[in-house]
C-alpha cells in the first residue's frame, strides 16, 4: 500500500493571498483539466464526460496511461479522487483547512495500490519514493497555487 502526504501553506509569505474560495476554485479548474496545472507535456488529454454539484467524472492520459477518475466533492473543502481505471486504485484527497493558528493550508494524502502488483514490492516502493520525492505530490500542491495565483492576476479565476 501507498500511504503520501504533503501540506503547503495557502499564502506563504511574500506571495498574492488567495482567500479559501479562490483556492478552492483553483482546485476545481484542476480537476476539470490538469493539463493547466501540471508540467507540460505530462497531461496530453482531459476530458469531463460527467458532472454534478457533488461530482465530476474525467477520462484522462497521463503520461501516456489511459484513466478514469470520479472526483468527489466537498465544497470548500475537499475532493477526494478514485480512479476508476487506470494502473492505481484507491484514493488521493486534495483538502483546505485552517491550522491551529488560522492559516489557511493546502493538503494532499493518498492511500493508494497498484493493479495487479503485489502488495508493499518494487513497483509500489517506487510510486511511494516518487509521491514523497522532490517532485511529487509537494511539487504539485506548489504548482497548482501558483497557476491559481496566475489565474487570479488574469483575471481568470
């Protein structure tokens, strides 16, 4: 099993503040399309074929894998991904909430396995070094707030 977790700071100092509700919207536009979001090249299609106020579904090719995600809302809070097809199953979480000072944080975890590998062997142990290294899940907490920061200074968001 795959267990990751990072948590950033929404409005680290010396960057544009982003109230919950402009990141939670950056959020969503991500999980209506990545491709935005993310390195180029890593995403080359994203597609809702599925939506309503608690749920969207989207069919995707990341890094040359075909997938299939029903992402879960809880608005202003949480989306929860599970994917449906692809190599992994299970869940990753994208959450705000306010630390114990009131700072308003961004956190990503999963619990994640691999199909048809076996539980805790090679494959598993390099998905995990690659969710918790430099460019995991961290990464793309950061990247995501700085392409919602870019929306919101074009007046986009």
């Amino acid at each position: 099993m795959i267990y990751s977790t990072a948590t950033v700071p929404v409005n680290p100092p010396g960057e544009t503040p982003l109230t919950r509700a402009q990141a939670w919207r950056g959020l969503v536009l991500k999980a209506r399309d990545a491709r935005q979001f993310l390195p180029p090249g890593l995403w080359t299609r994203c597609e809702v074929t599925e939506e309503s106020a608690t749920h969207i579904v989207r069919e995707a090719t990341i890094g040359g894998v075909e997938l299939r995600e029903i992402i879960a809302f809880e608005p202003g809070a949480k989306m929860t991904f599970f994917q449906a097809t692809g190599p992994r199953e299970g869940a990753i979480v994208n959450e705000l909430f306010e630390d114990e000072g009131g700072a308003l944080q961004l956190r990503f975890y999963c619990y994640l396995g691999l199909r048809g590998k076996a539980p805790g062997g090679p494959e598993e142990q390099a998905e995990q070094a690659q969710f918790d290294g430099d460019k995991g899940y961290k990464a793309a907490l950061l990247s995501t707030l700085k392409r919602t920061r870019a929306l919101l200074a074009e007046g986009a968001l």
